[in-house]
C-alpha cells in the first residue's frame, strides 16, 4: 500500500503561528483594556486614607444624628434647573442658610462641577445649571451656619441626547 501525501501538512511552524496569534490578541486586548482604566479613573477615593481612617467614627455618628433628625431632602434635575427640596416629616419644609450640590461623574473627574443653590419657596433651592446626560453622583451638604442639616449622595441617570 502506499499512502498519497495531501496537498496540506500541518507542522510545528503552524502551531507556533497559532499559538503566538492566539497570546497576541489576548495581550493586545489587555493592553487596551489597561490603558482605558488608566485614561478614564482617576483613582482617587480620599486624597489622604489615613487621615480618613481617623475621621470616619465621627463621621458615622454625624450621620446618624442627621438620619435621626429626619429631616430629608429630594433632588430634582430637568430642563437644565435643579432643584432641591428640604423637608421634616411632622413639621414640613425646612429652611437652611445654604445649599451645595455637587456632580461627580462615577467614572473620570474632567466634567465634575459644584453647584450653590437659591432659596425660590420654603424648603425649595434651585439654580439653573446644564446637567449632560449620563450617570452622575450629587453630593448635597445643606447647612444652617455651621451646622450640617442634610449630607447625602445620590447616584442618578440624566437622561437626554
């Protein structure tokens, strides 16, 4: 018997080919995959972790005094007004001396912003302020002198073109 050869002979040059193509993409992907986190996060949680370690129990328990208050507050963003109302519920809307908000981006810092709002009506703040569309975080501090009334971050959707 004698076999006939066939037109293609996969040798080891060809798995080396296969093999190289193979770890290349998955490198490649990598390499981009690293280079969108690093051109996109900034990283930054707290500028200084253990000056933050040292100030979180007081932290936590100003939070709960304000969560005990019951005092709370509703964000608003439309047509390029925000709006803030402040409110207790036994004794309604509550006033405050100032009212910051601001807008991070989840993700990147380059279109982050701080907003002050005005007092319009009781317990209603407002400023007009183009908000893109896109995922954003509102930290609110409303505050009577020195004292902080409401502290809060919301994670929320604008949605728009």
């Amino acid at each position: 018997m004698t076999s006939k050869p066939s037109g293609f002979v996969f040798t080891g040059r060809h798995m080396i080919m296969v093999i190289g193509t193979f770890f290349g993409v998955i490198i490649t992907v990598n390499m981009f995959m690293a280079w969108q986190a690093a051109r996109t996060w900034s990283g930054l949680v707290v500028p200084n972790t253990y000056v933050a370690s040292q100030e979180f129990n007081s932290k936590v328990a100003a939070q709960r005094q304000m969560a005990a208050s019951g005092i709370a507050g509703k964000l608003s963003v439309e047509g390029g007004i925000v709006t803030y109302a402040i409110s207790h519920p036994e004794t309604g809307p509550v006033d405050v001396e100032k009212v910051v908000i601001n807008f991070l981006r989840p993700v990147g810092t380059d279109q982050d912003f701080t907003v002050e709002l005005n007092r319009t009506a009781a317990g209603i703040y407002t400023a007009v302020h183009d908000v893109r569309p896109g995922q954003w975080i509102a930290e609110v501090k409303a505050s009577d002198g020195d004292t902080l009334v409401v502290h809060e971050a919301n994670r929320f959707f604008v949605v728009g073109e």
